[in-house]
C-alpha cells in the first residue's frame, strides 16, 4: 500500500523536464553598472536562471495537479482560432490557439512575485484559501507557519489579535509607553500575508489591518514594526457588503487586483474521487523544483520591472485611462471638470450628468463610470501588465497582456454609471452584470477610438512631448517664443470641435502645462539679460 | 560590453552600483532610451582613466566618477556627446591633467567645462577643438578652481569670443605667475591685441558678422548699427544683437536687453563723415551705407544691399 502512496506522491510531485513556453530569448539591452566589472561569462550564467520558467512550471503544476480548475478565461489567440455558438442568446465559445490561463490561479501567482495585494472573492467551497495557502508554500514557509499565519477574520477581532501583544510584566514595570515592548504577532514579519474573510473585521480593525497593508508598518503603544515587502491575499465570500462589517473605502483601495473563484465543472467529480482514494494534499506535495526562495522572489520581482512597456502601448493606456476622470458639468474651469469636484460637492451624479447635454454619450466613455482612474491603479496596471508578460517570457509587454489584466486590476475601482446610454444600447445589457467583460469591452472601444484619430502616428502632443523632453538648456528666446505659438496654434485647433471630450481635456492640460514651463524658461532668459 | 579594470573603481561601483542604476533610470524618464554601450564605452575608456589618474582610494573615486557619470547621462541623454563626441572625449580626458584640482573640485569643474564647450560651440564652432587645447595647456598650473575658470575665460576670449575680452583682461592681471606664462607663451598677438584690441595700426578691414537668418546668420532684413550706453548695437527691426570685436573675433550676441526698434532708430551715417575727413574715403568704398558707428578704434557700418555688418579695426 505503502508503495503505491509512493507511486501517487511521485505523479503528483512531478515537473515536467519540457519548457512550457518555448521562445527565443532577445537580448538585454538596459544598463547596468554591476556589467562593467566581472566577467561575461559570470553574468550569463547569472543570466541563464529561467525564473520565468520557474514560474510557468509553478502555474502548470498548480493547475494541472493542486487545484482543478478548468477555466482559461485568459485568452491568447494567435491566429483564427475556431468559434462556436451556442443557444438562441448566441454565447460565443471561442477555442485560442495560443497559451492560454486560468486567472484564477495565474494572478494569484502574479500577485506573488509582484508583491501586489490580491482579493479572492466567491462562494464557500471555491479555493480561495486553499489558494493563497499554496502561494505560501510557493514562497518557501512550511505548511504550519502558514497556516498558523493565516489571519482569519472574525466579528470578535481585535487589533491585538491582529498585530500583538503588550508584554504583561512591562505594562506593571514600564514608566512610559515606549518601555512597553509588544509581542509582534509572527504573520507580520512573513513575506506572505494571509488574511481569510477579511470583511468580516470589524471596522476599528480593519484600520489596524490598512495600516500594515497600505504603509508596511505596525503599530501598538508607540512601538512601531516594520513589515518586510510581502504579497497579500485577501479573501472574501461576497465582496458586495453581504460580510459582517462593510469594507473602510480606503482598504478597499488598497486592493490591487481582485478574482473571482469558479465554480466546481462537475465534470471533473472524477478527480476528486481519486484524491479521496489517494488521499491527496497538494498543500502536502509541493516539488522543491517550483518553490521560490526569498533571493529568487528578490530577482524576480526586479526582471519584472525591467519588462519593457513599448511608448505605442503605453499611449494606449493614457488614451484609455483620460477618458474616465473628465466631467464637464462639474465646474467652468477645464482643471476641476472632474468627477472628483462632482463627488465632493455631494451633489447627484445623475442630476449633474444630465447637464451634460450634446455629447454623444455612448460614443462618451466616461460617461459610463461615476469615477475616474486612481494614479494606484495605473501603477497597477502597469506592473501587473509586466508580470503578465514575464510570465509568458517575453521582455515586453503586448497590447494583448494589458487587454487581459486591465479587468481584475480595475473590477473594484470602477463604478459603474448605470444610467449611461451605453447600457441601453441592444446587446450592452449584459455589460451592467458582468464586469470582467465590461472592462474589456472598454478597452476594446477605447483602442478603437485611438485608432480612427490616428494616434499613433499623428499625435500634436507627443511631438511637444518629444521637444519638451530634449530640454531647455540652451535654447534661444526666439526658439521659446516659436515653441509657445505652436501651442497656441494648436490650441486653437482643438478649440474649434465642438466638444470637450475626456481625452481631449488631458491633451489641453498638457499643453497649458507645457507653455507655463516655457514662459517661465523665457522669463528666466529675459531676466539673465 | 567594455570592462572597467581599475580596483577602487570597481570597489565604489559594487558599493553604490544600485544607486547608480538608479540615476540611469531617472535620466531614462528625463530623457528616453540612453544607449547602454555608449554608457560603457565612455565609462571605459573616458571616466575610468580619469577616475585612476585622480583618485587612488574608493572614498575618492565617488567625488570624481559621481560628477563625470551625472554629467555623461545628461549629455548622452541631450545627444550632446553623440553630436560632439570628439569635443567632449578630448576636453575631459586633459583633465587627467590636474588630478588635485579635479579630485576636489570635480562637480564644479564638470559643470563649467561642459557649459564653456556649449558656449565656444555656439559663437566659434570651429575653434572649439582650439579652445580644449589651450585649456589643456594651462591646466597643470591651475591651483584653484577660480585659476581654472580664468584660464577658461581667457582662452574663450582668445579663439574669438570677445563678449569676454573686459573680464578677460582682468583676470589676466590677476593670474598667478606660471599661469601668466603660459598664457603669455600662446603667441605674440595676446598682449598686443590686449592693450590695443587691433593688429593693424592703420585702419583696416577686419571682417564681417551677422548675414541672412535664411542661410545660418542672425538678421532677417539688412540690419543698422547705433551705439546706446556704449555698445555697438545692431538691429533688424525684430531683433536687437550687441556687436563685440577686437583682433581675436567678432560676434553678435543676441538676447540682449535693446528693444530693436529703438536701436534702428538711433540708426546714423554722420559719424561717416568724421572717420572719411580723418582717414579718407577708399577705406570704405561704399555708398549704400545706412549707418555707422564710431569709437576711438573701430567703425562698424551697414548696408543697403548686405546682411553683415562691416568692421574696420586700428591701433590707437
């Protein structure tokens, strides 16, 4: 018996020898200082550690061995892939060609080497914990350390549950506050963070738990603990206020990508009866070949930053994200039409937007959401882009990466503003439901609009961009003075549309910012005479 | 890539390697792309024999290399170094020259060598390479800092930037005696263009400045020339330039605080008529002449039908 155990533990600890996303590798073309010294050959031995192999093999063996979770809902498609469709509602099924992933267990994985903060959301029975307990074990803790680190939200949770404990003798002996040393409770100094139902803290508690989360610190009786950068999992049952307590707006905040776990495909009862027989534990089984130290973790966070995001996609992404903060109801003045200024003034979104008379809102896409997108989630966005596109062992990321990642980075921070025409178009009511395709749908649209104005190859802005970014040294009054006419020619431009939409507001902005620095330049020439 | 070989160089990198990638990467958002083998390169093969020349221990190494690769990441980043590579490369590997002065002093050094290139570059292009070598010549007798930027100044003036020659001529007084010498060893023409600003002791011919904005030159109509608060100011109606000459060069500054208009209409040829009774009419043969300007030394005239201002220079 013991023997076939034995055969089980070797089939299920296996990793396969084969790469798991063949690819040539395209040579680093960044600078470093460390290259000028030390031989080549040091560096490209240095340079053969396939981290992101690493990491595909961690995802591989999660998804085709610890946790059964059929879904590739992460789409990469590299030519015609087939389509079918399904019922009188025409559900589309499209079968990629590409490597494709399973969100569920990828952005957890994502999350883990980007030091991000990842909330799991679904019902009962789904794997959110057994999930973030398996990126511990990826992480290098033993099973004990993180199961006892896991923090498990509870109605009666106190902050010194959550952080620690006042010495007993210290709190008789100590004269001040800073002579009273604090128990630290261990999870805090782990570099995986787990915290299980975390809406179920109660609100007092949840401000302790933003502390550690937002700022890295602990803090009791004026001693403070300083946490190591760690990668946190969140789990909540239902995300929408059905928990105990609600969630602190600012906590929420802090979230960096959220998840949602599938359902069990009924399909696959099979395997589960197996590992009733084999009494499987995948926690239990984990190969040493896929398990990170804290050094490797180290470097791969740092390769990620090194991941190139080309200028053609990022222009993409400030296209889409200037959509979304410009609210012209909102003040008379361009700097405060925001949905910010709306927001403070407390008065109805609905009443204002309904002011907002002539534009075409469904063609509008910031008529869509009642908010804009926060600096946080940009940030976001662009390193989870990077991590995306690491995975896949690429040293740039893709149009395709963003168009994947952009709705679990943004589920939480966008809402929705149900109200547009958008969602009466025919078709669009599903976009109300689901936010995963909503998102997605409005990238798509923002991709589409970039193209029809031409921006990739005619942008006004970037040319004063690329001009601005040569510096000031040196240049002539007469050059500045040319410099502000062209702005103002080109101001005069735009000023003749007949209206102001989001991403025309930032380009206006840009311009008056970048005619203020050449006024000020041209003040200091005139003053230097 | 290149390596760099000398031990306290790389000792310092190890230690603050970080904080060096660091300030490539802001110099990056600053500028876009730097190219990674230019940085090793010029690393290689400019700062690092600088680097061993000047400083022997790593505490050293990081007041000579923290300046020079600021410096080089600023220029690379503004295409300065690729545009002027050979400027650059000759005018910081002289300071190999004075490793006291450069250990010391190297921020302040890298900031004015680099802006006195600019300068030269931008009034004498062609004279820049002269001006690096006489630098060089003088370097090895600069003690401070202040030697180092008269010197800097005197040379500026002597390849033709005559906007210097005031400050110039006093800081000759005051350079130090092996200074003076070497200085004084240019050539015969420093002392004598010093004392009486022209060579020849009749007046002479000595050249022409400004031209068509069109093809390269400063003015956009056939500028005039009038003296205001002692200057020699030229105008085109648009803009205002100062005219500074003497035997080393001439050349109009623009920028300046005249107002065009009022220049062109201080504009006048009478000041003609005194320089013709004293020294004839053949001199300046012209009859188009729309104005003059004349000092106890100089006339400067312009003209109906050319771009250029027209210079005559004599010993007085």
């Amino acid at each position: 018996m013991s023997e076939l155990f034995d055969k089980a533990k070797g089939f299920f600890q296996k990793v396969p020898q084969a790469p798991t996303n063949p690819h040539s590798e395209p040579s680093k073309v960044k600078f470093d200082v460390h290259d000028l010294y030390g031989s080549d050959e040091q560096k490209a031995d240095q340079g053969t550690v396939a981290y992101d192999e690493k990491l595909r093999q961690a995802y591989f063996w999660i998804t085709n061995t610890a946790i059964i979770s059929p879904y590739y809902d992460i789409e990469y498609d590299d030519g015609d892939g087939k389509q079918f469709v399904f019922g009188d509602s025409k559900v589309k099924l499209t079968l990629p060609n590409g490597q494709s992933y399973s969100s569920f267990v990828l952005i957890p994985l994502l999350n883990l080497v980007v030091r991000g903060k990842c909330l799991i959301v679904g019902g009962p029975g789904r794997g959110k914990t057994a999930t973030a307990v398996l990126l511990g074990l990826l992480a290098g803790y033993s099973k004990t350390d993180v199961l006892r680190a896991i923090q498990h939200g509870q109605p009666q949770m106190t902050i010194s549950d959550l952080l620690g404990h006042p010495l007993p003798a210290d709190m008789v002996k100590a004269e001040k506050t800073s002579d009273i040393r604090i128990a630290w409770r261990k999870w805090l100094s782990m570099r995986v963070k787990i915290i299980d139902e975390y809406n179920r803290i109660p609100t007092r508690t949840q401000s302790a738990l933003l502390t550690v989360l937002a700022d890295n610190y602990a803090e009791i009786f004026d001693q403070i603990y300083e946490c190591p950068p760690s990668s946190w999992y969140l789990t909540a049952n239902d995300d929408a206020g059905g928990g105990t307590y609600q969630i602190i707006e600012a906590l929420k905040d802090r979230i960096d990508i959220v998840i949602r776990a599938f359902h069990f495909n009924t399909r696959f009862i099979e395997d589960l009866q197996k590992r009733i027989e084999l009494n499987f534990k995948p926690e239990s089984m984990i190969p040493e070949e896929i398990i990170f130290s804290e050094e490797e973790l180290d470097t791969v966070s740092k390769q990620i930053r090194e991941i190139e995001i080309p200028s053609a996609l990022r222009k993409r992404i400030e296209f889409f994200c200037r959509n979304f903060e410009f609210f012209e109801p909102a003040s008379d003045r361009i700097e405060y039409m925001t949905k910010d200024t709306a927001k403070l003034s407390g008065v109805d979104f609905h009443t204002l937007f309904s002011q907002d008379n002539g534009k075409d809102h469904v063609k509008d896409l910031g008529s869509q959401t009642i908010n804009g997108i926060s600096v946080r989630k940009i940030q976001t966005l662009l390193i989870f882009s990077k991590a995306l596109a690491y995975f896949r062992g690429n040293r740039a990321v893709e149009l395709e990466d963003i168009r994947q990642i952009m709705p679990f980075v943004l589920h939480d921070s966008f809402t929705q503003h149900l109200e547009s025409p958008f969602f009466d178009q025919p078709g669009n009511e599903k976009y109300r439901v689901d936010r995963i395709i909503w998102i997605r749908k409005l990238f798509d649209l923002s991709c589409e609009e970039y193209l029809s104005q031409n921006l990739d190859h005619d942008d006004p802005v970037e040319k004063f961009e690329a001009e601005f970014k040569k510096g000031l040294e040196n240049i002539s009054l007469r050059d500045i003075e040319k410099r502000l006419l062209e702005i103002e020619k080109q101001l005069y431009t735009w000023s003749q549309d007949k209206k102001l939409y989001g991403f025309r507001a930032d380009d206006i902005l840009k311009l008056k910012y970048l005619y203020q620095r050449y006024t000020n330049y041209r003040r200091w020439l005139q003053w230097k005479k | 890539m290149e390596k760099i070989s000398y031990g306290p160089l790389i000792e310092h990198l190890q230690i603050k390697g970080d904080y060096y990638n660091q300030r490539y990467r802001e110099y990056e958002l600053r500028h876009g792309t730097i190219d990674s083998a230019l940085i090793a390169m010029w690393i290689v093969q400019v700062i690092e024999p600088i680097v061993s020349a000047t400083a022997s221990k790593e505490e050293d190494v990081g007041k000579v290399f923290n300046p020079m690769y600021d410096a080089l990441l600023s220029l690379l980043g503004n295409q300065l170094a690729i545009t002027f590579e050979s400027e650059y490369r000759y005018a910081w590997l002289m300071l190999k020259k004075n490793p006291n002065l450069v250990r010391h002093s190297c921020t302040e050094i890298m900031a004015a060598l680099n802006s006195a290139l600019t300068t030269v570059r931008k009034y004498q292009p062609t004279k820049t390479m002269m001006w690096i070598d006489m630098v060089s010549k003088s370097l090895p007798q600069c003690l401070t800092l202040d030697d180092f930027l008269k010197c800097g100044r005197i040379s500026a003036w002597s390849v033709g930037l005559a906007q210097l020659r005031k400050r110039s001529l006093e800081d000759l007084q005051s350079l130090s005696f092996s200074l003076k010498e070497v200085v004084n060893n240019r050539g015969p023409f420093l002392q004598q263009i010093a004392t009486k600003q022209w060579l020849s002791h009749t007046p002479a011919f000595v050249g022409k400045v400004g031209g068509f904005v069109g093809n390269g030159g400063t003015f956009h109509c056939p500028p005039k020339v009038s003296a205001i608060d002692s200057e020699i100011v030229a105008s085109d109606n648009e803009d205002a330039s100062v005219l500074f000459a003497d035997g080393f060069g001439s050349i109009l500054v623009q920028g300046t605080p005249f107002l065009a208009k009022d220049a062109a209409q201080l504009a006048t040829t009478k000041v003609l008529n005194d320089f013709r009774s004293r020294y004839g009419k053949s001199i300046v043969p012209f009859d188009d002449i729309t104005s003059a300007v004349l000092t106890h030394n100089t006339l400067v005239i312009s003209r109906e039908s050319s771009f250029f201002l027209y210079i005559y220079g004599w010993q007085n």
